[in-house]
C-alpha cells in the first residue's frame, strides 16, 4: 500500500512539473504597429529575436497615420514604428507613448521608379510633365509619410501643379511598389528600401534628398502594454548592435 501511495504521488509531482513546464513554455505576444515599409527587415528580424527570448512578435503593418489612429481609438499595441516622427511626437504629447521609451531608429531615402522593361528610357523627374507619363502612384500625402515626402518633393521640384491630374493616390507605400510592378501606373516613389525588394521594377533616380525633409523612423512602448518588460526589451533590442545589421542589410541608413 506504501509503494502504491509513493508511485501515486511521484505521478502527480511529475505532472505538476509537466504542467509547470508547458505554462513557461508559453511565449507572450508583443502586437507591434509598424509602417508598411518596414515589414520585410522586421521579419528577419523576428526570427532573430524569438530565437533568444520567450516572446511571440505579431505585426500589424500600414500607413503610419492609419496606424497612429488605429492606436489613437485603443487599438491593443505594445510597440508602434512610424515613418514619421510627427505621429511619435502625438502620441507622446497625449501619453499614449512612454516619455522614456521613444527614439529615433533608422533613416531611408526616397526614389523614383518604373516598372522594369527593356529600354534605354531613365525616367527622371524633370520628365514627368511627358504626354507619354499617364499615371505616377505616391501614398496619401496626409496619412502615408512616404507620399507626404514624394509631395514635398514635387512642390520644391515646382512639379505639383503640372502634374497632380497624373498622381494616383495608395493607402501605404507597399500599394506604390505592387502599382508599379503590375504597370498599373507608369512610375511612383518609393522608399529605397521598397526598391531593393522587387526584381520587377527600376530604379531611374534617386531623389535629391534637399528635395524633403528628412526621412526618419521613429518608434515607442505604448504606455498602455500589458506586457510592459518585454516591451521596453525589445525596445532595446532594435537599437543593438546585431539589429542594426540587420536593417543596414535591408538598404536602412543606420544612425550614429
């Protein structure tokens, strides 16, 4: 009967540690808000981080303004990476961002593109007035950085009003690059790091950038994180050493 009760019991330690072991095994999810253009370092990225911490990232990518508002009506967001340090800024100011956690993270450039064909044809901006020139893609000016740059850029270049009848307006700048790629349009402006990602389209200039304001990405812990360590941890992480790699790899200008 006393071995009986002995195995008895070491059953139950041994399930008990089992069930112990599988509740530790479980990774918290970080639910991270970040700008479409973004997307294919952060998933290198991921695979990096989850290697080493007990976390789960999910991404939620888009246009930065969409995503800031998104936050804005308590969309459940621990870290939010923005193409604009303006929609940062906001969310600080309305303590919606921790005032300790929010920095700048990488920059990028601006750059004109076609779909890829063969000719000799290097579109530039000083062509875009060209009859031959119908459609021209850039995001939404007002909730897309990227397309609030491309503006900025057509204003200075005194290109704005020659041309607005010709811009096609996206909901973030990945929308560009697929427009561009399936000749939906006969060029856009993208972000170089869009660029580098698709074999189907061209890089004909890169854009002076004295023609816009710089392009930098800014990013933050929410204040309302449920998962507040694991938030500031990889808050930390994105501007190691190993990370910073990792966007330099992907055509990101890393900072000093």
């Amino acid at each position: 009967m006393r071995k009986i009760t002995i195995a008895i019991l070491i059953s139950c330690l041994f399930s008990l540690l089992s069930s112990c072991s599988q509740e530790k095994e479980e990774p918290i999810q970080l639910t991270i808000s970040a700008a479409a253009s973004m997307k294919d370092v952060l998933t290198e990225l991921k695979e990096l981080y989850e290697q080493n911490h007990q976390v789960e990232l999910l991404f939620n990518f888009g246009g930065s303004g969409a995503l800031k508002e998104q936050i804005i009506q308590g969309a459940p967001v621990d870290l939010f990476i923005s193409a604009s340090k303006d929609h940062v800024d906001e969310l600080v100011e309305t303590q919606r961002i921790l005032a300790n956690y929010h920095s700048p993270l990488v920059a990028n450039s601006l750059v004109l593109i076609t779909p890829k064909i063969d000719n000799n044809i290097q579109l530039r901006l000083s062509n875009l007035q060209d009859h031959t020139i119908e459609k021209i893609a850039i995001g939404i000016p007002e909730t897309v950085p990227a397309g609030s740059y491309a503006k900025e850029v057509l204003q200075n270049a005194k290109l704005w009003n020659l041309i607005e009848d010709k811009l096609i307006y996206t909901k973030d700048v990945s929308q560009v690059l697929t427009y561009v790629e399936t000749k939906n349009v006969d060029a856009g402006m993208v972000y170089k790091t869009d660029a580098l990602t698709s074999k189907k389209v061209e890089v004909t200039e890169n854009i002076n950038p004295s023609l816009h304001s710089p392009i930098m990405y800014y990013y933050g812990v929410l204040e309302y994180t449920t998962n507040s360590k694991e938030s500031k941890s990889l808050f930390e992480f994105l501007q190691s050493t190993a990370a910073q790699q990792v966007f330099k790899k992907y055509g990101f200008n890393v900072l000093d």
